[in-house]
C-alpha cells in the first residue's frame, strides 16, 4: 500500500514577513483609522506612498488589513514603514507592473 502523503502549504506571511497565526485578523480600513489614530483618507495616501501596509483583497469589492501589520506600524510609524517595509514593497509592484 503506498504511503499517504501530506501536501505541505506554505504559510501565510504579512507585509511584514511575519507568518499569519490564528490570533490575526482582517480589519476593515473604518477600524483600521480608528486603531491609529487618522483618517480613512490618510490611510488612503499613506499606503499610495508605501507608509501603510498594503491592503489585501479579503473578497470581491472588499479589503482589509492584517492586524499584526497595523500592530508593526504603530511601532514604526510611517516613515519607519517606509523604511522598513514601503520601498521594497512599492518596488515591487513597478516592476509587477513592467512586466505586465
């Protein structure tokens, strides 16, 4: 009888690299201005100019974000993201786009 074998799924990472745990959840960018303190159109500029963690698709029409995403954010700050996280990110999908 041949042996079964377990197909093994590659984890889920954030923006950040961090693997997604079943503590995280999606939060809606409503939520997401209150949790940080600024408005839903500043999140709007912000993640425009990689100083917010990207929004993820969570179904047709809506997005959303990680909350440990947020949670690194708030210790970074927006320039901090960008540093960190923003510019790789941003370079990326220019180059996602050229390749289109």
């Amino acid at each position: 009888m041949p042996a079964l074998i377990t197909p093994i799924h590659s984890p889920i990472l954030n923006a950040c690299g961090q693997e997604i745990t079943d503590t995280d959840r999606h939060v809606k960018v409503k939520e997401a201005a209150t949790i940080v303190s600024v408005s839903a159109r500043t999140i709007e500029n912000m993640v425009a100019a990689g100083q917010f963690p990207p929004k993820h698709n969570t179904s047709p029409g809506r997005v959303a974000f990680w909350l440990s995403e947020l949670n690194e954010w708030q210790k970074l700050g927006c320039n901090g993201w960008y540093q960190r996280y923003g510019q790789k990110h941003l370079q990326a999908l220019n180059s996602q786009k050229r390749t289109a």
